[in-house]
C-alpha cells in the first residue's frame, strides 16, 4: 500500500544556496570521490546528508592530501583558496541537488561561513515548518497486480555478451602421478629442479642461426598448382627419384598470331644471329660425339661392386713436377697457350693466405711464370722473371706472344716470348725422349731451361697501392678513352688493359705511348747499327693508368678489397674482330700512338657493367664510365649494387662460354649464378658446404657443366641439369685446388 498527499498539500524548503545574504561567489564547487570522503571523514549518508549536510575540515587535513596525491587529490582545482584560507578551519557543504554541478563545495569567506553555522538550527526549524499538511488528509489505496509478461526484442546485448564468453578452444592437460603402493598414503612433498641437472634428463637447446638453411630468392618461371595436403606413408619401398604427383595436362601454347609476331622480332633474329656460330660449333661436335647419349646408364649402381666404379672417375693425363724451381710454392694461376695446345703457363708464390699476401704487399720477392710443355714434364721450357711476386696473369688475345701480370707489389708487368714461341712451335712436332729418360734414370744432365725478363713494367707511384688480384685485357672491336667512354678500334688490336686490387680501386691500362718515346728515324737507324730495343721498352717504369674507377663498400666507408673482376665481351663482335684484324708479326705498339678525342667514333652498344668480387664476399655491379658530380669534376660511378652473397673471399668470377651475360661466382663455402641485368640478386645460390671452394671454371662443351674446386684436394663435377648435388668427384692433390682451366684440344677436354 502506497501513501500519497492530496493535490491541495504544498510541501516548501528552503536552500542553504539561495539564502538572499549570501552571495553565490563565496562558493567553490569541489567533487569529493569515496576515497577522499573516507580520508577527511565527510561521507555521504554517515558524516553528512541532506538534512545536516554542513562539515568542518582541517586546513592541514587538506593540504597533507594535496601534497600526498598532488595534481590526483579532489581538492587541486581549489588550491589557491585552501592556502589562502586564513582560518584553520574551511566549512564544507554537501550540495544534495547538484545546484553548482559538484557534490560538495567549499566556503570561501568567513563571514559566509559564520552565517551558515549561525542558521543551522534555523534552517532545520523551518524545514519542519515547511511541511503543512492540511485537515482533510486522504490516503488513497492501491491494489497490486502482477504485471503480464512482454515479449523480448533483440537489441544486440547478446552479441556483446557472446564476445565476452570465453570459449576453451585447446584440450586440457591432464598429467597423472603414479608413485609405488608401499608410498600409499604418505605426504607428498613436490620440489624444483635445475634443468641442468643430470637427474632432470632435460638437454638443453640454445637456439642458433643455421647458415645451411637459408630462405633465397629464385627468379624462375614455373606453373602453381593448388592441391590437397596429403600424407603418404610407405613400408619395405625406397622412392629414389622423388617427382611431384601434381603436373599439368595441357601445355601452354603460343596462338599462331604470337609466333609469327615473334619470329619477326628484331630481338628474336639478333639472338639467332649472335649464337648461330655458337650452333655451328655444338653441332660439328655432335657427329664426333654424341652429347644426348646417357653415359651413367652403363656406370654401375650401388648395389654393385666397388671395384668396378673405377671406370667412371676421371684420370689424370699428365702432371708436371720441378724440384728446382717450385718447390715449397704454390700454384696462383694458370693459362693455356692461345695456339699451342701442349704448352701451360701458370704463376707460382710462397704458400700463403690471402690475408698475408696483402700484409706483404711492400716486399720485393723475385717471382717466374713456368711455361711447361706435355713433351717434356720434368721441367719448364721457359722461365719468366719480375722484380716482384706475380699473382695473376693473361694472354694478350690480339698478341700470342705478349703476356701482362699483376704483382703482388702493385705493379703490372709486360712480357714479349716472341722468340721462345717459334722454338715451342718446333717442339711441338718432336718428343724429347732423351730428357725425359735422362731425369728418370739419372744418366744424363737435364740442360737447364731458358729465361726471359720482363720488358716493362708500371709506374710504382701512380698504380696499385696493395696487391693485384686480377688482371684482363680489353677486347680489340674497342677501346677507351681517358673518361671511360668507349670508342672505335680501328686497328682491331688489343692495346687496353684494366686491373683491380684489394685497394679498391679498378685502374685501365693502355699500352699505346701518348708521345713516341724515340723518334721513328731514330730508332731505325739504332736498329741498323745493331742494337735493336725490345717491345715495350718505352713503358718500363713510365706506364700510367688512364683512369681509375674506386668501388665503395657496402657500409660507406673506406674502399673495399677487390679479388677477381668479369666484364662483357660480345663473343660474336670478338671474332668478327679477329677476322677482320691484319696479320701482323711482331707488332711494334710504339707506332701506334693514342689518336686525338675529337677523330674517334663513339660507340653506344658496348655493355659498360663489370662484376667484382670482394674478399668479403660481395658481388658489386659497377660501371667504369665517369660521371661529373655537382662540382663539374669526374668521379667515379656510383654501385648498381653491392649484395653480401659468400660466407668469405670469392676467388672466381667467370662468365658462361655460351650466354656472355650468366656468371658463375664461386668463394667461401658456396657457389653463386649471376645474371647481368637483374638486380634482385642472384639467380641461385648453392647451400652452405662442411668445405671451402677455392676454384671454378666452366664447362667449354656443355652449357650446363662447370668444375669447382676445393680446398681440401677434390675436384666437383657440377650439372645444372640433374640434381642439386654434384654429379661427380675426383681427388686431385692431397692440397687446395688453386686454380682451374679446361682447354678444347681435338675435341677433347683437359682439366689441369
């Protein structure tokens, strides 16, 4: 039952907040949280309430709780009035309605505050007076009726709640302790304990980064196929040649409008122009032997005897041994002759690392190239000197009889073996038996070999400041000028060379005289006399790069160590050269003086790119043109690229015989395929090996064959074909392979 006025009662109150003498200005809204009312005593509904709401607070109560909580306490909008207070004492007034938008507020001046205290009693009077009820008071009853139920509206609380729920989506653990019966029933006491504790059985495994398995990145075209997952399961079976079980039925075929439009392409006819003579010569050695033919057919399997798998290794032809003058030195690189098919010229130096080469890049060691020939391998036919250790070395392609070497003081050195070529020739046809049974039996003196000097050799003070790595000679269809811009040859003679070292630097050679050393009547009447100058006496000391091209490092620091270098040369611009090149014997380059800029004609096809590799195992792709910076002067080119690829020096960087524009890189413990052009990075790259690869070559007959070797004696025989793994091995040396070169001779390849 509910009880209710009459609409003639009148129910009246009066506000502490809109007393008439007291201004609204004396008052300061606070709000006073639970936590604050409980600290300062001035709760709600205990301390005060509506009827008595008037509390008397600390000044010092209040400013404890300021300083305690500082910018938290409910009292900080309000701190200028509590500190200027003069009083100990602030009244405090509970605002029931929220008439100032607070529960609370302050009073800020005394004469307010004496005024609210003084009519307290007043204020309850009169709110006992307010109430006047009159006479006739009537209470009016209500019945109770249960209310009827209404039907339920969905306004989306369900789905808040759903995303609430917490669902177990993992099964539960259950782990179950057995102990044996005669502990039954007595107290178990649980403890813990060390992993590395032998009694815990738990091996400890620290994480690591596995070099050997490395994600890269592989640019290859190749059909995506959605399939199920599957688990196949097999017993007593071996799958030998795993081949995936999902393949493509219908082959991808070019609409005829396609073909025609391609096969009238100038790209299309350029590609068959240019590996036409390259065809010709696969061809011609198809009807010698058959390239198509499986050879491992007849090679005996696993389950075969180990004896009979001596058939399929590879044997060696010939070695050549000297006591006298390699002893103790080891093999830095190796050339055959350009036309004598018989005749292998290599370097040799003291039996160091890379690293302690270049520490001994200021000494002055005596160093010889050892031209060997198959028809005596008891000893060198020729003995080439230089002042200092030779590391690397090329044939001259326009010139079979001039050789440049790059030494491990800085300096590039020249020789002429012209006179020593038309005596190997003559030898060629013959066998020198008697030599030869004269060192296996003792019986007779070996007549000790010829030497020969260098003719010329670089300026110390403007080359390399380290040791040179590599050493190449431009191809004769072009030549350089002094900025790097390539030109018109007309006289098809190779006359340039460019070189790198661990300095950093790429130095280009020409050893054409900018001004005749000697003038030409001169020098024939020197000649008259008797005495004949040799080739190149001109450059010996006086040779100056024609410029120079520095490679940065992949931090932006100093130059990094260069170790090998490959640059394009269009094999079908190369032998139209040849052809097109005079017979000319014994050229004399002193006649050929450097031709004035403005005569030459520019030549834009020439591929400007060179690889480089560095001995910390970063491929760069760089060009040798000069740019102007913002000064107007000429620097070098900024890197395409410069990618971290081996795990240590890279000792090989050689393009394929058939495509000028795929590079084999080898070094460290891996092998790298490079494609100019792309920049990505490389097309493959091999895993990680237990070994280091110290070697490689390519295969001169097989576009998909190439030969590494290693450190450790053995020769691998890859094919980029089969499998990801060597095809074949074989144990040459009981040391590192240090170089390899395959020579075409009968149509049969050698490997030294």
């Amino acid at each position: 039952m509910l009880a209710k006025h009459k609409k003639g009662s009148k129910v009246k109150r009066t506000s502490l907040a809109k007393d008439e003498n007291i201004a609204v200005a004396t008052f300061f809204p606070v709000f006073l949280t639970t936590k604050t009312q409980e600290l300062l005593h001035c709760c709600v509904g205990e301390d005060v309430s509506a009827e008595n709401p008037l509390k008397l607070l600390q000044k010092d109560d209040i400013i404890s709780d300021m300083k305690t909580r500082a910018g938290v306490s409910d009292f900080h909008p309000a701190k200028h009035i509590i500190l200027d207070y003069p009083e100990e004492e602030l009244l405090l007034v509970y605002d029931n309605n929220f008439q100032y938008g607070q529960n609370f507020f302050l009073v800020t001046t005394q004469e307010a505050k004496e005024k609210l205290l003084n009519s307290k009693k007043e204020v309850a009077g009169l709110e006992k007076q307010d109430i006047e009820v009159d006479d006739e008071e009537e209470l009016t009853h209500f019945e109770y009726h249960t209310p009827e139920p209404q039907p339920w509206f969905s306004l989306g609380s369900e789905m808040e709640i759903e995303e609430l729920t917490q669902i177990v989506s993992q099964q539960k653990l259950v782990v179950r302790a057995t102990r044996a019966m005669k502990f039954f029933g007595k107290p178990i006491s649980f403890s813990d304990l060390d992993p590395t504790d032998p009694r815990a059985g738990v091996v400890n495994c620290a994480p690591y980064e596995d070099a050997t398995h490395t994600l890269s990145r592989l640019q290859m075209d190749c059909a995506v196929q959605a399939s199920p997952v599957l688990n196949n399961n097999y017993s007593q079976t071996a799958w030998r040649y795993p081949r995936n079980a999902h393949t493509q039925y219908c082959p991808r075929m070019l609409t005829e409008t396609e073909r025609t439009t391609i096969q009238k392409s100038h790209e299309f006819i350029e590609f068959l122009t240019s590996r036409a003579r390259r065809m010709v010569l696969a061809l011609q050695q198809n009807y010698i032997v058959d390239v198509f033919s499986d050879e491992w057919v007849a090679l005996p399997g696993k389950e075969e005897l180990v004896e009979r798998r001596s058939d399929d290794q590879l044997k060696e032809i010939q070695s050549f041994i000297d006591p006298t003058f390699s002893k103790d030195e080891s093999i830095t690189c190796i050339h055959w002759h350009p036309t004598l098919h018989d005749v292998v010229v290599l370097s040799i130096m003291e039996p160091l690392p890379f690293d302690e080469h270049v520490k001994q890049t200021t000494q002055s060691v005596p160093s010889r190239l050892l031209v060997w020939q198959f028809s005596d391998p008891a000893q060198p036919k020729v003995l080439l000197e230089s002042v200092a250790g030779t590391y690397c070395f090329e044939f001259c392609p326009s010139d079979q009889n001039l050789i440049a070497g790059g030494c491990r003081n800085g300096q590039i050195v020249l020789w002429d073996i012209t006179s020593h070529t038309h005596r190997l020739m003559k030898q060629k046809t013959e066998k020198v038996k008697d030599s030869i049974a004269a060192t296996e039996t003792g019986l007779k003196e070996v007549c000790k070999p010829p030497s020969e000097k260098q003719c010329a050799a670089s300026s110390t003070e403007s080359g390399h400041h380290m040791s040179v790595t590599d050493v190449h000679w431009l191809p004769g269809y072009y030549k350089l000028s002094c900025f790097g811009v390539p030109l018109m040859n007309k006289t098809k003679l190779c006359l340039q060379l460019l070189s790198c070292s661990v300095d950093g630097t790429i130095l280009f050679w020409d050893i054409r005289p900018a001004k005749s050393a000697e003038p030409l009547e001169r020098r024939r009447l020197s000649e008259k006399g008797g005495v004949k100058t040799r080739r190149l006496k001109y450059l010996d000391l006086k040779c100056h790069p024609l410029f120079k091209v520095s490679v940065p490092s992949l931090s932006g620091g100093s130059d990094c160590s260069l170790t090998c270098l490959s640059l394009h040369i269009d094999t079908e611009k190369s032998s139209q050269a040849k052809e097109a090149r005079k017979v000319l014997d014994n050229v004399d380059y002193a006649d050929l003086q450097q031709p004035p800029l403005c005569n030459a004609k520019i030549l834009d096809d020439i591929v400007t790119n060179i690889f480089v590799g560095t001995k910390d195992g970063e491929v760069v792709s760089t060009s040798w043109r000069l740019q102007k910076d913002s000064g107007g002067k000429f620097t070098s080119s900024k890197p395409h690229f410069v990618i971290p690829t081996h795990h240590g020096s890279i000792v090989t960087m050689e393009r394929s015989p058939f495509c000028c524009d795929l590079l084999l890189c080898v070094g460290g413990d891996s092998f790298s395929l490079w494609k100019e052009g792309v920049q990505d990075g490389a097309l493959q790259v091999s895993r990680c090996e237990t070994h280091l690869y110290t070697s490689g070559c390519w295969s001169p007959s097989r576009p998909a064959i190439f030969f590494l070797g290693r450190s450790d004696g053995m020769l691998e025989v890859w094919d980029l074909l089969e499998e990801p793994t060597p095809i074949k091995f074989h144990n040459v040396t009981s040391s590192a392979v240090t170089n390899i070169r395959v020579q075409m001779a009968f149509s049969e390849p050698q490997v030294t």
